[in-house]
C-alpha cells in the first residue's frame, strides 16, 4: 500500500490558477577481476540510474558529447555500455570523448567490465565491441525522476476520476516494488503534494466516460450550462481533455455550432456515449482543434 500521503486533504485553500480554461462558445481558441555481472548490475541498481547527459558539443571536435562535470562510477559504468550497445565498434578514444573521461579510466573501466562478465571484445589500441545480444536488466530512475513521478501520480490521484486515480496507485505500487532500498526511501518520503478540492470528486465525475469516448472515437451526447447559465443539448465529437490545473476542459468538434468548441466536464449533466464511430477522414480532429485555437489567438492579439 502506497503511504497516506497519496491522499493529502486540503489543509488551505488553493489559488484557483489561471490558464486558457475555454467555455463553451468560447471558439477553441566498481566492480573489480572475478566479480559477476550480477555483482555489477547491483551496483548500479544500488546507485540509482545514471544522471542525465547534457546534450553539449565536443569544445575540440564540434560534434562528440561529452558528459561534463563529476559522473557516479555505477553511472559511467552504465553509460560506458550503452556507447557499446549503440554502436558495431567504438575506440576508446571514441568512449573517452563521449563520457568526457581520460582513455585511462575507459581502459579502466572496461576491463573491470570484462572482468565482470560483461562481454566486450577487443584491446586497448584497437577498439572495443560488445556482444549484439547482450542486454542489462531494466534499471532504476535517479532521485529526481523518482520526485516528479511522485508529484504525476498524487497529480493524477487528487485531479484524475477514480479509475485513473486506482490506475497510478497500482502503478506507483509496482514501482516502489523494484527500487533499491534509497531510492524507495524517496518515493516514500518525497514532500511534493497536490491536494485537491471538495469539487474535484464533481468535477472528474464525468471524465471516464470522457476518456473512454475520446479514445474510441464515440461521439456523446449532454446537457450543457455555461458560465453564464444559457442552457443547451449538445452532440460532439470529443477530441482530447486538457488539464489547466484545477480544471479540466473536453475539446471538441460540435455538432450544433459547426465549429470547435471547448466544454468544462463540471458543467455537464447527463452524459451519453453514442454508438457512431468518428474517423477524422472528413478533416475533423484534434490538430484542427489546435490550429483553430492557434488562429482565434493571433487574431485577439493573443500572440503579439
């Protein structure tokens, strides 16, 4: 079971955020000799997974990526393979070049590889090969993938209808299951939080079905009331959902308007889920959404 804290309740109140929530009628605007390969992908599993590579330039040659600044030895460990995996045969001044290493510390490097069990091919002074079909078991995130995974899921858990809010608990569950003891102290302990309201149970009410139409291209049928109380029955072809941070809005094609159109799900009543199938054949969909609301802001000055 995920900690409580995956259902922080609302200790204060929440600004209500801003953000282009549209209406409806709004136009949609080291391991050394003689010890396992086992013995080395604990290490790294105990070490966390490598750090991101910042996509630089080679100040020398203009091209190679270089790895700047200090790396965690399980973390050039790693890296050092994935060069071998990702390529037929590398020098190892090609290996240096892309860690940002010395060729003293590749050569270093890979014979406690080798030693290791790792199957590397070759010698220093000539270039290094790694087997095809050799492949690392999956590895875990570092710390900081492990926070924003953690603030997704509470995200999805406060914001999210119930289906998807059970879906990113089992999905955490699964997780937690398979990180190395640090890092699971992470995913416990991570103090990033996104309470929700006592309206968001309201307002994703409808959102399963909203979903499940927009990924089976149903069209739906509802009762609508806007911002300033208009009534109306609607038919439209639902396109995707956004999530403004409090808000959720359904973007569409409507039938009765002829026109794209954006819907709050809260705003809602009586949601039916059509039988008719929509393919976006007759140019109808979801990038002609965007580019409608692309348009609509360049001519209110939006964009200036």
């Amino acid at each position: 079971e995920l900690p409580d804290a995956w259902t922080i309740p609302v200790t204060r109140p929440l600004s209500s955020g801003t953000g282009p929530v549209l209406d409806a009628d709004e136009p949609a605007s080291q391991p050394s000799a003689g010890r396992s390969g086992a013995d080395f992908v604990s290490e790294i599993r105990r070490s966390g997974a490598p750090a991101s590579r910042p996509d630089r330039r080679d100040s020398r040659s203009g091209s190679a990526r270089r790895y700047h600044g200090r790396m965690r030895r399980a973390d050039r460990l790693f890296q050092l393979v994935q060069v071998l995996r990702s390529r037929r045969f590398a020098t190892g001044q090609q290996i240096a070049d892309e860690l940002g290493v010395s060729k003293r510390t590749v050569y270093r490097d890979i014979a406690d590889l080798q030693g290791s069990g790792v199957p590397i091919q070759g010698e220093a002074g000539v270039g290094y090969r790694i087997d095809r079909g050799f492949e690392l078991p999956p590895l875990t995130f570092n710390a900081q993938e492990i926070e924003s995974l953690v603030l997704g899921a509470r995200i999805v858990a406060s914001w999210g209808d119930a289906d998807l809010a059970d879906a990113v608990r089992s999905a955490m569950t699964k997780i937690e299951a398979v990180l190395p003891e640090p890092l699971r102290q992470v995913l416990l302990e991570t103090a990033l939080f996104a309470p929700g309201r006592p309206s968001a149970a309201a307002m994703t009410a409808e959102l399963a079905l909203l979903r499940r139409a927009v990924g089976e291209h149903h069209p739906i049928r509802f009762g609508y009331t806007r911002a300033d109380g208009a009534a109306s029955n609607r038919t439209v072809r639902p396109l995707g959902l956004y999530f403004w941070g409090t808000k959720w809005t359904l973007a569409a094609w409507c039938e009765y308007r002829r026109d794209y159109r954006s819907f709050r799900p809260d705003r809602m009543r009586d949601v039916l889920m059509l039988d008719d199938v929509f393919d976006g054949s007759d140019g109808i969909h979801l990038q002609g959404f965007l580019e409608s609301m692309e348009r609509r802001s360049r001519e209110r000055g939006d964009w200036d």
